[in-house]
C-alpha cells in the first residue's frame, strides 16, 4: 500500500482557535446529544465515545458535555434534535456531501441552499452524488518525526484499509466502519490522534486549476460557518 491513496477525503474542519468558539462547542453539543440517543454510556457507545474525544481535543468543558449527554438519554429536556444530510454539486462539477445537526431542518435547508447558490454551486437530488464516496471510517493522525515507511507499516498492521498523508507528519487512515474503534485502539498507542469519525470518501477525486480549487476552498469554508453543518466532504483534490 502506498502513501498516496485514490480514494482519500477532502474535509474541512475548524478547531476552537479558528472559529468563534461558542459555535465549536455548540455543534459538538448537538453532535454528543445525537450520539448519546444510541446510550449515555461512552463505555457502550463507541459513537458517543469518539464524539467526546474530540469535544476534550477541543477544550469543552466537561459539566458541557453532562448536560448535551444527558440531553441525548433524555434526562434534562432540550431542542429535538435531528441530522440530515444534503448532497450537492460544486464549482467545476464537483460533488460534495453535507453532513450536519439541526432543530429546524427546513432553516438548515435554506441556509445551505443560499451558500451553495452564492457560490456556483447547487443542490442535488438524493443519490445523485453519494454513488461517488465511500462509508469509512477516518482516522488522522500527527506522525511527528517519524519514518513514514515505518509508520505506514505499523497503521497497516494495526488493521488499515488504507492511507493517505495530507502534508508532512500528517495521515490519514481508513478503515471500514465496523473496524473503526478497533484500529483507533491499536492505532493511538503509538501515535497522536488528531480526529477520528465515520465519514465519506470520494472513491475518485477530480483535478482543478487554481481557481476551482479557490472556489470550492471558499465553498466549503462558508458552509462550515453555517451553525447547522457539522462535516463537508468533496472529491476535490487539494
């Protein structure tokens, strides 16, 4: 397996520096009351457990996390909560998916359509674009100095699907859904996790000029500002 893999996923994702960090945490929320619906036991809910690792990684406060759990099981009373997920055509015909939380979905609706419409992109009919990805599991990890052939190999062997390394230090890893909670457990006793969640991969990415790559950069980053998008993928390779 090589370090360059056809089928790595173009996602985009802000940490607490980068965004107004009361909208970091307030999708974290809703995404730890999504999962706790499953159960409030992280121990028995490897959704919820994931869910919380990158709440900590972000410096949520724990009574946060309490309450947006308990929100899930239905302790304390809270927004109804619903996820959705949109599939749309970009600038240069290239395909993304929206993944998000909302306790409004015809808000979360018009609020996608108008970014996509501001631009150049638009909606797409259900299915017409998720044919193009994969469900997988993703796993990136910060690799440090480490050889990358050593490295490559210890992740193949801690049970990989496949990899991609997105920059110098950087990986990211692939594993079928089922097998996600098992590679992170092999995975993050040697290495720094920097972000693990089941997510879509383009089973083929598209080449753009400098432009279209600016394009959908700009597309995807007024997307992730909009406070009912969780995840954006596209099969844009940047």
């Amino acid at each position: 397996m090589s370090g360059h893999s056809h089928a790595k996923t173009v996602k985009h994702t802000k940490d607490a520096a980068g965004q107004k960090r009361g909208q970091v945490f307030s999708k974290l929320s809703a995404a730890i009351t999504i999962a706790a619906k499953d159960g409030g036991n992280p121990n028995m809910n490897s959704k919820l457990r994931m869910t919380i690792d990158k709440a900590k990684k972000a410096n949520m406060p724990s009574d946060n996390i309490e309450k947006a759990i308990k929100r899930g099981t239905g302790e304390i009373e809270g927004e109804i909560l619903e996820e959705f997920t949109f599939e749309a055509y970009g600038p240069a015909k290239s395909a993304l998916i929206i993944n998000g939380i909302t306790s409004n979905k015809n808000r979360a609706l018009g609020g996608v359509k108008m970014i996509l419409n501001q631009h150049n992109a638009k909606m797409a009919e259900t299915g017409s674009v998720k044919w193009q990805f994969e469900n997988k599991g993703i796993i990136i990890i910060n690799t440090g100095d480490k050889d990358k052939e050593t490295t490559e190999l210890k992740v193949i062997d801690a049970g990989a699907q496949d990899i991609s390394w997105q920059g110098e230090g950087v990986l990211e890893i692939y594993a079928m859904p089922e097998d996600l909670d098992n590679v992170k457990k092999n995975i993050e006793k040697e290495f720094q996790m920097e972000s693990v969640l089941l997510g879509w991969v383009a089973k083929e990415e598209i080449e753009l000029d400098e432009k279209g790559k600016q394009s959908i950069k700009k597309l995807i980053e007024a997307l992730d500002d909009n406070d009912d998008v969780q995840e954006i993928y596209s099969n844009v390779k940047l």
